[in-house]
C-alpha cells in the first residue's frame, strides 16, 4: 500500500514547504483539490514539484465537468514533464456546493457525467499527440495533421494516471472507472446523490469484485480510500488501515479536510504515514 497526504488549505508557498516534508517524512504522495475559484492547484503542484524529487503529486479531486479539457491537458502534462513523470490526475464531477452555481457552472448529474465522459476523451487524445476528431454533445474538436502542433506529450507512458470516482451501486459510473486508472470509491444514496458516509471495507469489496468482472485485467486499478489515522499511535492507525488493505485498497490517503490548523496538518504530516512493517 501506498500513502498520500491531502492539503486542505493553503497557498502555493505552504503547498511546496508541506510537500517537501511530506517527501522527508515517508509519503508516497501529496495532493490538492482544485475548486471553482481560488488557489489554483497546479501553480501549487507545480511549487511542490521544485522542492521534491520523487513523491506523487496530484489532484484530489478536478472538476473535470466544469473545465475546459484542452487547459487541463496543458497543464499536466507540463507538470508531468517538470516534476519528471510524478503527476496523478483525479477526476470526477465535482462538488456543487464549492461554487457551482455562484458561477453559473452546469448542477444537472447527467449533464456533469456526460461532460466528465467527453471531457477525459479529449484530454487522453491530446496527450497522445495525435490528430484527432471529436464531435460530441458538447465539444466539437477537430485538429488535422496541418494545423496540430502539440507540445510534448507527457512523460509518462502511455500516459498520466488517472483517477475516476466510482460511484456504488451505479454501474455507469463504475464502467466510467474501469476504462481508466484508479478508483475513487463514493456511494449514491436513495436520492441519486453522493453521500457522507463513510465507505466500508466490504463495500470496498463489492466494487472491486465487480470491476475485476468487467475488466481485462491487462493493467492494474489502484483502490484509493480517504481517512484519518493518529499519528500518534501507530499501532491504532494500522488498525484502522488494515481493513481496507486487505480488501484491496492501494493508496491510502490522510486527509484532514476540516482542519484549518496549519501546525496541526503540519505536525500530521512529520509523523508519516501508517506504514506495515
């Protein structure tokens, strides 16, 4: 299993210094979230990959459905190519309540999906440097052999990982997931809507049971599972680790996410991660 630290709050400043010890201290990955409006993610990735040499750096999560895909691909695949193939890219629909309809941005669940789905073809054929030809619902792209002239493509091959939330028990959203690299597990209560509560290791397995089902098996699927483990009790921190290791879970990420103590993440993130053996 591997372990990630998520920032959450900070400036590009604080992104790079927290990164830097997270790498010192044992971390296999840092991340930050992307929100509507605010400190911009990949100016804070990009000061994190100055200071660090091997730790993943990524996105938890961007909205990929409110955001031009062509600006996304420019921008980690340049990070890809600084930081010397670190970046992780998550993706999902994105949370309405970080200022989605204060910016007039798109609420509906199917137009979001819709937009993710059109969205991650656009940005995976532009990192593959290639011509291609995109007539969607809502992207129309075509860029011929005349008039391309890509940048580098990613340092990574055959690409930047990414990250999709499968959302249980949908299983359009869980064939979203399969196409790609990562699963980040969430559950659709009876309304249809993402809930809160928190994902179970058996839960865990279900998913997993059906997207070995579905998959070809050729590459692997990291499970990524969010919590918190004290940093002061190691033993106490494996407990609540382990479940999920043993379901399936690869990445494990500590997330903070109502802590607006800087010195408590901070003090968080010096004590490493909740690593077996």
């Amino acid at each position: 299993m591997r372990y990630g630290f998520v920032l959450p709050k900070g400036d590009a400043r604080l992104a790079a210094d927290f990164a830097h010890q997270a790498e010192i201290s044992g971390w296999d990955g840092f991340f930050v979230w992307e929100p509507v409006w605010g400190i911009d993610a990949w100016i804070c990735l990009t000061a994190a990959a100055m200071v660090t040499k091997q730790i993943k750096l990524g996105t938890l999560l961007s909205p990929l459905s409110r955001m031009r895909p062509w600006k996304l691909a420019s921008e980690s695949a340049t990070l890809d190519n600084l930081s010397g193939g670190r970046v992780i890219l998550s993706v999902g629909l994105g949370a309405l309540d970080t200022g989605f309809e204060e910016f007039g941005e798109v609420t509906d669940r199917k137009s979001r999906a819709e937009l993710l789905d059109e969205g991650l073809h656009i940005l995976t054929s532009l990192w593959s440097g290639e011509p291609f030809r995109h007539q969607g619902k809502y992207y129309q792209v075509e860029i011929s052999e005349k008039t391309f002239q890509p940048p580098p493509p990613p340092y990574q091959k055959p690409r930047i990982p990414i990250w999709v939330v499968g959302a249980w028990p949908s299983r359009k959203s869980l064939h979203r997931v399969i196409q790609y690299d990562g699963l980040l597990p969430a559950l659709l209560g009876k309304n249809g809507k993402i809930t809160l509560e928190r994902i179970t290791p058996s839960q865990i397995l279900e998913m997993k049971q059906y997207i070995d089902t579905h998959r070809d098996g050729k590459t692997t699927l990291d499970i990524i599972m969010e919590g918190q483990t004290p940093g002061s009790d190691l033993e106490k921190a494996r407990d609540i680790v382990s479940p999920y290791q043993d379901v399936g879970v690869t990445w494990w990420i500590e997330a903070f996410w109502e802590s607006r103590d800087s010195e408590q993440v901070l003090n968080r993130i010096r004590q490493g991660p909740p690593r077996s053996g």
